[in-house]
C-alpha cells in the first residue's frame, strides 16, 4: 500500500528542483497534504496562507501571472467548496497572449466517501463536477502514486490551469513504472468483449477485482482507468462501447456530474449503448471510523461485488 500524498510531496520537490519557476502554496493544511517538505527544501518558493481558501487561490493566480507555475492544495471540500468564484474568474477565465486561462494547478486531497471519520460535511462528492464545467480547466483523478508522480510531471511541464484530486487513504499499485500517461488518453488495463468497466481513482483495483471476479464466470470484462476526466477519451470510449456493447462506471463522487456522467455524454455522442453508473447515488456521505469505510463504501454500492452485479445485469440490456 502507498501513499498518494507522499508521491506529492516528492513529486513536488522533484520538479521544484527542475525547474526554479515552481512555487507551493498551501492552506493551513501543508502537514496533512505533506507540501510542507517542499518549503524546508525552498523555503523562499513556499507560502502557507492559512484557513482562507479564496487567498490561496488569488495568489497562486497572482504568481502565475508572474511567471511562475503554481501548485495550490488544500482538502478537496475546501477547493473547490469554498473558492469556485475565484477559481473561475481569477485561474481560468484570465487568458494572457491568447493562452487559456492561468498556469495554476490544484491539487485536492480528502476527496470522496474515504476521508472516512471527518463525515459528510468533509466527505466531498461534487468536486469533479463542478471543476469539469469550468472552461479551460483540465480534471485528473490519479489510481495510484506511480500516476500521481507521473501527473505532477506533466502537469508542471504543461502550460495552463489543472485540478487533480488525490485519496486520503493508501491504495495499492496498479500500474507499473514503465506505464506511460497523456492527458486526455484513457488507459486500457485490461481487455476483454462482454462489457467495459471505467473507472477513476481508488474504485480502479475495485474494477480490476470485478472483472477478475467475471472472467472465473466465463464473462470478458475490459477494464478502463480514466484518470483524465477533462479532456475526456472519445476514441477508447468509442472504441470499447463499439467492441464490448455496454459499459459500467465507477467513482467515488456523486454520479451526477462526474465522471460517469462525462462517459455517458461521450458515448451518447459516438455510439449510444446501455450504461450504468456506480458512485454516490446524490447523498451525502456520513462519518464512518478508517475501519468503516469499506462499509460506507458498500452502503453506497461502491464495491467489486456491485460491480459484477452491475455487469451482470446491464449485458441483458445491450443492443
């Protein structure tokens, strides 16, 4: 097991060392999130705000239009729940010499059902929708620390405004160091021709055991992680909806607005076939103790074992 916010820091430290132009900023969460190893090793490129999100954005806006490449993170309830108005008119509708927006990244963790003991107040499930609807910015959701690191490399190398949401808890690995990501491209982990699983964040392994569960039954199950949200990947939707004639989706987020809901208007565009959306079904979440939330997750059909429900009963429906 791994942990994402420990991939962060390193990341961060690794392409401050790259290049000079990087500045961190945090919200009084610089602990937690693990930024604050940035700031020993340059301290003159760090800055903790405090509790005041909409700061921490204006600034991070401020510093790019400096020059520099700003990383901002805090908890994903707090960015974007409490600064969407600066997120958009301060990061992504300023457009400098014809670029798009700002080149601020945000970067959230505690997203989701898994923050666990902080409840539903805390338990943020509408933070991907509302980045998505945001023009110019680009929506990540990483499976694992060896996409964290790799993101944060490309996000830092990219010009423009990003959001990507990290877990609070360690996950597992699931892809190798040899595995290569694009913004915008989807990754097939694994083949398969009577349905398709698409998946983001931690409900990926879920995915993986899923389709593994399906094949000792004689189902093929292909196995998708889009990690990138916005831009979404039309092509390998396109492709798998063409090839496998159904899809599930899974996410830890509300299946309004997520990601669920950005495969549906994809495949609905290309090649419309039956799909069904795991994720929180438009509730809020409730406290749940670190040794509860498996079972949060499962009140909230967020398992491999919905999963091959799921799959079972969407093949009767495929055209």
């Amino acid at each position: 097991m791994t942990d994402m916010r420990s991939a962060y820091s390193e990341s961060l430290i690794q392409v401050g060392k790259d290049n000079p132009k990087v500045v961190v900023l945090g919200a009084d969460t610089t602990d937690s999130l693990k930024t604050s190893k940035f700031g020993k090793e340059f301290p003159n490129r760090f800055f903790n705000v405090g509790i005041a999100e909409a700061n921490l954005v204006t600034m991070s806006a401020g510093l790019a239009v400096s020059g520099k490449i700003s990383f901002a993170s805090t908890y994903a309830i707090f960015l974007p729940g409490r600064a969407v108005d600066q997120i958009r008119n301060n990061v992504a509708y300023p457009s400098p010499f014809g670029k798009k927006g700002l080149n601020v990244k945000l970067v959230t963790s505690h997203g989701g059902l898994s923050v666990g003991p902080d409840g539903g107040s805390h338990q943020a499930i509408e933070d991907i929708a509302i980045m998505r609807v945001i023009p110019n910015f680009r929506v990540l959701v990483p499976a694992d620390t060896i996409a964290v690191s790799k993101l944060i490399q490309l996000m830092a190398g990219e010009y423009g405004p990003f959001y990507m949401r990290i877990a609070r808890s360690k996950t597992p690995l699931i892809h190798s160091e040899s595995q290569e990501f694009q913004i915008g491209k989807g990754i097939t982990l694994r083949d398969g021709s009577d349905c398709t699983i698409a998946a983001c964040g931690i409900t990926v392994r879920m995915a993986l055991e899923a389709a593994e569960s399906l094949q000792q039954e004689g189902i093929s199950c292909r196995v998708l992680d889009m990690f990138s949200i916005k831009p979404i990947d039309h092509k390998i939707l396109e492709k798998a909806a063409r090839e496998t004639g159904c899809i599930v989706t899974t996410e830890e987020h509300n299946i309004v607005g997520g990601m669920g809901s950005a495969v549906a208007e994809s495949v609905s565009e290309s090649y419309s076939v039956p799909i069904k959306r795991i994720g929180v079904q438009d509730m809020f979440g409730e406290s749940a103790r670190d040794k509860e939330v498996p079972l949060l997750l499962e009140k909230h059909g967020i398992t491999s074992f919905n999963m091959v429900k799921q799959v079972k009963e969407i093949r009767s429906k495929k055209l």
